[in-house]
C-alpha cells in the first residue's frame, strides 16, 4: 500500500526504553527481560545496570557486567 512505501519499517529495532530491554550478565551468562528482573535477583540498582549496558567504564561489581540482549 501507499503508506507502506511512505513509512519503510526500520531495520533498527526500537527500545521501548531502556528499562524494558532484554539484559545480559555476561559474567553469568544468564538473559532478564529488562532490568527490575536482574535488579531483583541481583540486588544491584537498576540505574547501575543501565549505565553498565550503556558502556559507563564503572563496573557495576566483580560478578556482573550486563549488555543489552536485543
């Protein structure tokens, strides 16, 4: 349709923010939906766990760097 080709999908999947997205700790290996999830079993503050995934040189601590999963 005429709005398809006027508004092409974008390839860059877009963040609902960044509280929602899937989180990776790398240092376990373990995937949370988004950050209050790892917050939780974590007990780390969900800013924290923003700011490492956002690739702030503070580590979050020794046992956990997180990475965005999506």
């Amino acid at each position: 349709s005429k709005l398809k080709k006027a508004y092409p999908k974008s390839d860059t999947p877009k963040a609902k923010s960044n509280y929602n997205r899937p989180i990776k700790d790398i240092s376990t290996g373990r995937i949370y939906a988004n950050a209050g999830l790892a917050s939780k079993y974590t007990g780390l503050p969900k800013d924290k766990i923003i700011k490492n995934c956002n690739g702030d040189v503070e580590k979050v601590n020794k046992e956990h760097k997180f990475i965005y999963n999506d």
